[in-house]
C-alpha cells in the first residue's frame, strides 16, 4: 500500500499571498497554496518537488476525537 506520494509542480504565480502552483505532468492540473507555505526562497517558474504523506495517527487521534463528540450531542439529545 501506498503511503505517500511525490510529484513535481511548478509554481507559476503568486496571487493575494496565494501560489499558483502547476503539476508537472499534467500543467492543465493547477492548485493553490498559501505562499507561506512554499520555501521562503522560491520563486515564479522555480520547479518545486511535493510529498503528500498520509498521518496515520493522527488521522486515527482525530476519528477518536469525532467519534467522543458524537457520543456526547447523543448522550445530551437524550437527557
């Protein structure tokens, strides 16, 4: 199973503190970040590598946390 992912993209514009960001595989592909989140030093036209992991506990911590605020309006809505 596949736990992450790397592709490049390509950051074509900064907007309203927003980037423009392009997939380089696929440049009709674009997306959006907040520019604070790119390196300080990048730049328009710098080619930039992604990797998209997935938090496996901290996806599980936050269904816990779901799951405890369900039982709480449910325990409440019966009172």
């Amino acid at each position: 199973m596949k736990m992450e992912s790397t592709f490049r993209v390509s950051l074509d514009r900064v907007e309203e503190g927003l980037a423009v960001l392009l997939v380089r595989e696929e440049e009709s592909v674009s997306f959006t970040l907040p520019r604070s989140l790119l390196p300080d030093d990048a730049r328009e036209g710098d080619i930039l590598e992604m990797t998209v992991r997935r938090d496996v506990e901290a996806t599980e911590a936050s269904r816990q946390q779901v799951a405890e605020r369900i039982a709480r309006l449910k325990s409440r809505s019966r009172q």
